[in-house]
C-alpha cells in the first residue's frame, strides 16, 4: 500500500512537471542612465587659438534661464549619484556611526590666558554654534570642572564666574540662518571685541563691535567687506581694511570706540594691482601696513598710540614677498623670504632694524648666518624669548633662544647659540604656532601635528622647559584630554605629563604621552625619483598588521599649489579606511611647501606640469613597489589639489581606479582668462597669466577640462562641491559633464557630482556624513 501511494504521488508529480514551465530568470535592473544637461556651444579665441565649450552657460550666473536648467540638472545628479550609492547605505550608515563617533567633540577649547583672563568657546546643550566665553584666571583653579566648563560660583561676591561674550547662535539669527566667523580680535584692554561674520544677503563680512562690559553692539564702526582689523591706543581705536567690488583690499580706516566722529580714511590703494592687509605687533605698539603687488612688496609703520600721525615706510622690494613685522625692544624685527642681492631667496631669514634709524634707506641686518641645512620655517616672539620653528631635511625641531640677541656685531651662527630644544614626538609633520596673544607671557602654545596623532594642543614654559599638553584627542580611550587651571585631577594627570628636555635630540621616546597611535600604524618615509630625477618625498600610513597583505587599496593624497604644506595630519575619518586595509599615502610634489621656495617655483605657472608628473611618479612608485595593487589605486584632491589629480588622470587613467575630488578647480583656462570670481595676484603667480602666451599654452596644456582622452575609460569619480565654495559649482559640474561626454561609459566605473548648499565645515552631522559617502564610493569601486 505504501508503495501504490507512493508510486501514485510520483506519477501525479510527473504530470505535474510536465505542465510546469520554469519562471525566466529575473532581468537584472539597468543601471542608473547619468544625467545630460544641455549643451550651448560657444566658440572662444585668444592668442590666436581657439576652442569650443558646450558648458559655458553653466557660470552665466546672471542668467536665470541658465540658472533654471543649472538648478533642474543639480537635481538629476542628485539623484543619479543616490541611485549609484544606494546599495551601499548600510556601509554609509556604519561608516557615519563610525567616524562621528570618533569626531573629537570638546565642551571647550582649551583656555587661552590673556593678562588677567582666560578665554574659550565652549558648546551648550542643544546649541548648534559655541558662545565665546571669559573668566579670571584667579578664580580658575578652583571651581572650573572639566564635565561642565560654565560651572563655578564666587561666593564671595556672588556671582557666576564666567562671563559670556558672544553667543554665536544668536549671530546666527542676525545673518542668514547660520553664523561663519572670519575674524575675532579682543581689544588689548579687553572691553571690546571686534568680529565679522559673513551676511549671507549681501555676500560679504561684515564688521560689528561689541562692548565686554555691557555686551551690547557699539554704534560704530559697522562696516561691510571688512577684511583685516587692528587694535591701537589700547583699544581705544580700531583699524579696519574694506574691499572694493572686485574683492581687492584698498581702504584703511580708523574708527575711535565711543566717538561720533566719522571714521578716518587712512589710505586709499587706486592701483587695482595692489592689495593691503593690516596687523599688529605682538606688543601691541605698531600697526604694520603690507601693501603688495605682482612686482613689489612694500611695509609701513603705524604708531599704534597715534594712528592718525601717518605711516612710515620701513621696508620694500621689487617682488612678491612675505613679510611680517614683529617690534622687540626698540627694534624692529622682519621675517621674509624677499630677494637677497637680487637673487630669489629659497627660505626665510630674519632682518633687524633700530626703530629709531631714520636713515634714507633704513638699515636692515641679517640675524642669522645662512646655513642650508637648518632652515628656519617659522618665528614667534614674547618679551623675553625668540621661538623658531627649523627644519633639518624632514626633521621639524622647536627651539627658544633668549632675548635681547646681541646687535651690532653681524650675523651670528644659530648653533652656536644657548638653543633650548623643545620636547616633540616622534613623525612630526607641522609645527604651528598657536594665538599666543599674551606677549609678557614665558608661556607659548603650539599645536604639533603628526601623520600617526591627534593634533596635540601644547604649552611650553620657554623660562624652565615643561611643556603640558593642554588638549588632544585620545582614540585609545576614547576621550578627549582637555586640563582647565590646576584642578586636582588635572594636577595628578600633569604630573606624568610635564617634561623638560634641553637636548637637540628631545624627542620623547615614550609616545603614549603624546596619545600617539604608532602602537598600531606605521608611517614611511620614500624618496621617490620623478620623470627628471629629481626626489619627490612620499609618505605612507597603515595598518602594522596589513602593509604585507595582497590585494591592498590605496590612497594617494596630492596638493602642490601655492607653496602650501600638504596636509598630512592624523584625520579620523581615516581610520575607517586604514582599519580596512587601506593605505592611506601623500606626496609633496612640486608646487608645495616644505621643501623652500625653489621647490614651490618649479611647479607654478609654465612649470606646473611637474606637480603633475610628480604625482604620477608617486603613483607609479606606489604601485611598483606592491605596496598598493596595482588594480586599487585611488586618487584624492582638495581645490586646486584637484587640479593634480585630475590632469594625472588625464595623463595615466589607467593608473587610479577612483577619486575624489573635493570643491574642485578645474576649468583653469576659462577661470584665468575669464574669472566668475575675483582672483588675487597669487593666483596668477601660481597657474599663469593668460595674457602671456607662454603660460596661456601652459594652462591649455594642464587644465583639466580641456585635456579630456576620448574613447578611454577613465577612473570612478566622485566630485563634490558646494554652492559656498571660492570656485563655483560650475567648474565640477563642467568637468563631470565633459568626461561623460568623451571618456568611454562603464557603469561599473561612474562619474558622480554631489553638491552640498550648506557650510559643511560648521556642522558635525554634515561633516561624518559627507566623509561616510566618500569612503563607501571608495570601497565599492574597489570592491566592483
């Protein structure tokens, strides 16, 4: 019987399959189409050559047809890059959890003493932006908490300890919905504070003064464009600089605090080649005038206790030239890097002058005897001490050198100096000076970065050598180290903190006391030979337990531009990347800091295609050397670092897999010869003069929108750009356009355009999310 039923059931199931007709297999869904904004071609000539570009309609911003469409596409691509990304939201999701975890989110920054007061910005609850804050330092040591840096109560007359100065968040309501900041000076007597915030309506920083005392707004100066300030008579007066329509810094006033006199024009730059910004010396007993051009750099003198008695001149040359004026004692002391004897200086040296020589030309002598292999990178002073920031090859050093120096007698040899060398941890890449406002103060803060640590915020007593490290963020424990006065916590913590180090080889051998994370990722050091032989210095971050491993993505970060260090501090959000087998890599190429001025030069103007082969060497290199797959190689640019990027994917598209490429310039011959937004005469000097033919042949040749191969399948690209960025929307969107355009169409090799309108470095959330996006667009072309 078992076997009839089962019999019966085998002849039912075959009459069954005879009429069953397998289901088709699913059609996968086609991939996302990219968007096609419209085309307008419009012919250009000049020096006799000509081009076409389809794009040009995309900066027409007073257009609003153009507009219209530049809106309506903005949308698509929107769209298109969410369709590409969807599969990848839940490593998006993860990736944000992971990097905003890590972000460093401080109640404080870390006390800044001034005379009498210590001042912070700190976050409130709910808040989206800080409050600028004060409080005596006398009243500091007991009460300040660290879990709540508003607490403290002086009983002894009753009230709250700490004094609120500005609350962004209400700046924020005055202009636009947000409050962005671009300076913020106390005055010398600290009753005033002079700020600009950036008014959104009329797309310009405003001047605003507000009384400490009262904290209400002072009647006057309120002023639009503002781009430099300065304090005199004790803060009693201030100095501001305005920018004409084209953004060009050409006007100096003085305003006196509580006067209703109208505001003194000082000076009025007509040459529309020339720009002037304004500071003060560190005593606060000068106001220095920088006036400079492509062809000369000029520095006038302001008594800061009578500025309405005219400028002097101190100092010029003919050439472009940094130059910073600090006043010690009767003399003055000039940090440049301006010709010596008519030769181009490669670095920065330091003259001296009596402020009382009143000889027609001023007297200058050199400081320091030239020696090539100790470089002084950068000086600050106090009363009692000369900080300089010098480099031996790739070493940074910190060292303090008493003053007053010896005058009258010639340069003197540094090294044979009483040099202080200051404790540093190990793989230092940028030494930079903090605000170090107090000038009577033994007491300097530099913030000390590394490729391997969290910038650590550092306060060295020049008078006995300890140094404390005020903040910096612990990955380890996940914490932030912040000490606030001398509580007693912060006391025990300082006592294992606090070093004194006279030697020139001061580096601290423990760096568990930097919070170093060379415990578990190594930073290299390669010098890598160009396409001329010269040696390109690469530097490389990863994994101890992952160099060796196969398959291994990389990126490789680029710059070159403007003489600018490459930023090779510790990022979090890379740690995703790194803890995944990343190696995360950067190459000072030509065009750079770090190396002197020859190195910047090289690779500027007609010579800015070795930034490019430089980078493409270091690529190369990456490759060659099995330390990045040659298959996983990605590239990564900020502004006009996507310059190099991009004309080194024109150059060699096979060699990266993806990039990135952030607030990019890359319509450089349309930007130079006809520029949306106004460029400074550095500009120029970096990327070329189209008026001059050799450099217009040499912006046809690098400008990346223009240098597109055709029929060649080019890297995974992700643009990301924002309406409030200094090279318009229309430069990324250009370019994404014209590589759809020519290059050969992959979908599994998509060129995406992500725009942000909001201010992406003022808001947390923003800043993870974006990075999140970036990081998913690089693991899924590489795992594609």
């Amino acid at each position: 019987m078992r076997r009839q039923l089962f019999r019966f059931g085998s002849v039912s199931r075959q009459c069954h399959l005879r009429h069953y007709k397998a289901p088709k297999p699913a059609t996968p869904p086609s991939p996302p189409t990219p968007p096609k904004p419209p085309k307008k071609p419009q012919k250009f000539e000049f020096h006799g050559i000509t081009w076409e570009d389809s794009y040009s309609w995309m900066s027409s911003l007073n257009d609003k047809v153009a507009m219209r469409h530049m809106d309506v596409y903005m949308e698509q691509e929107e769209k298109y890059t969410e369709a590409i990304m969807s599969e990848t939201e839940r490593l998006q999701s993860k990736l944000q959890s992971e990097m905003a975890a890590r972000m460093a989110f401080e109640l404080s920054t870390p006390p800044l003493r001034w005379g009498p007061w210590l001042y912070y910005r700190r976050a409130e609850e709910g808040k989206q932006y800080p409050v600028l804050c004060r409080r005596l330092a006398s009243l500091n040591e007991e009460f300040i908490s660290n879990k709540s840096p508003s607490a403290g109560f002086d009983f002894a007359s009753g009230k709250r300890i700490e004094q609120k100065l500005l609350d962004y968040n209400q700046e924020a309501e005055r202009f636009g919905g947000y409050a962005y900041e671009e300076l913020s000076e106390i005055s010398p007597n600290h009753q005033f504070l002079a700020y600009t915030m950036y008014d959104k309506d009329n797309d310009c920083f405003k001047l605003s003064v507000r009384n400490l005392n009262s904290g209400s707004l002072c009647s006057k100066p309120q002023a639009d464009r503002v781009s430099n300030l300065a304090w005199a008579k004790d803060g009693q007066a201030l100095l501001y600089v305005v920018t004409d329509h084209m953004k060009r810094p050409y006007r100096i006033y003085c305003s006196v605090i509580g006067s209703t006199d109208d505001d003194v024009l000082l000076l009025e730059e007509s040459d529309e080649g020339v720009h002037i910004n304004i500071r003060h010396t560190k005593d606060f007993r000068f106001v220095t005038v920088n006036a400079f051009s492509i062809m000369s750099s000029k520095v006038f003198l302001i008594n800061a206790a009578d500025p309405l008695s005219g400028m002097t001149l101190v100092w010029e040359c003919d050439a472009l030239a940094h130059c910073i004026i600090e006043h010690h004692q009767g003399f003055l002391y000039l940090f440049t890097d301006s010709p010596k004897g008519g030769k181009s200086a490669d670095n920065h040296y330091i003259l001296r002058s009596a402020v009382n020589d009143f000889s027609n030309p001023r007297k200058w002598e050199e400081v320091f005897v030239n020696d090539q292999d100790l470089i002084v990178e950068d000086v600050d002073f106090c009363d009692k001490y000369l900080v300089l920031i010098t480099r031996e090859g790739r070493k940074l050093q910190l060292c303090s050198v008493s003053l007053p120096l010896p005058f009258g007698k010639g340069a003197i040899k540094l090294r044979e100096l009483d040099i202080q060398y200051l404790s540093l941890p190990k793989q230092v890449c940028q030494i930079s000076p903090g605000p170090n406002y107090d000038y009577f103060s033994s007491v300097m803060r530099f913030i000390i970065s590394s490729p391997v640590m969290p910038d650590a915020v550092v306060d060295y007593d020049l008078t006995t050598g300890c140094w404390n490290i005020i903040q910096q963020q612990n990955l380890l424990q996940e914490r932030t180290q912040i000490l606030y006065g001398m509580s007693s916590a912060s006391m025990n913590r300082d006592s294992s903190y606090s070093k004194r180090s006279n030697s020139m080889n001061a580096n601290v051998q423990d760096d568990l006391l930097w919070n170093s994370l060379s415990e578990f990722y190594a930073c290299e050091q390669y010098d890598v030979p160009s396409f001329d032989g010269v040696m390109v210095p690469l530097t490389i971050v990863f994994a101890h337990d992952d160099k060796n491993k196969n398959k291994k993505p990389g990126l490789l970060h680029g710059h070159g531009a403007y003489g600018e260090l490459l930023d090779k501090r510790w990022h979090s959000e890379l740690k995703s990347l790194l803890d995944r087998g990343w190696i995360i890599a950067y190459a000072d190429v030509r065009g750079g800091g770090g190396c002197g001025k020859k190195w910047h030069h090289d690779g500027r103007r007609t010579k800015k295609h070795n930034s490019i082969n430089d980078y493409i060497s270091c690529a190369k290199f990456l490759v060659e050397r099995d330390i990045v797959d040659e298959d996983k190689l990605a590239g990564w640019g900020y502004s006009a670092g996507c310059l190099l990027v991009a004309s080194a994917m024109n150059r060699c598209p096979d060699l990266f897999r993806a990039a990135i490429l952030k607030v990019p310039f890359l319509d450089a011959t349309n930007t130079l010869l006809y520029p949306i937004l106004p460029l400074l005469p550095v500009d120029y000097e970096e990327f070329g003069y189209p008026g001059d033919l050799d450099d217009f042949l040499a912006i046809r040749e690098y400008s990346p929108c223009d240098n597109i191969q055709k029929d060649v399948l080019y890297p995974a690209v992700l643009v990301t750009s924002s309406f409030n960025t200094r090279f318009g929307a229309w430069e990324a969107a250009k370019w994404v356009a014209r590589v759809r355009d020519l290059a050969i169409y992959d979908p599994k090799r998509p060129i995406l355009l992500n725009l942000s309108a909001d201010i992406v470095e003022e808001n947390r959330y923003l800043q993870s999310k974006e990075s999140a996006l970036e990081a998913a667009f690089l693991i899924k072309m590489m795992e594609s």
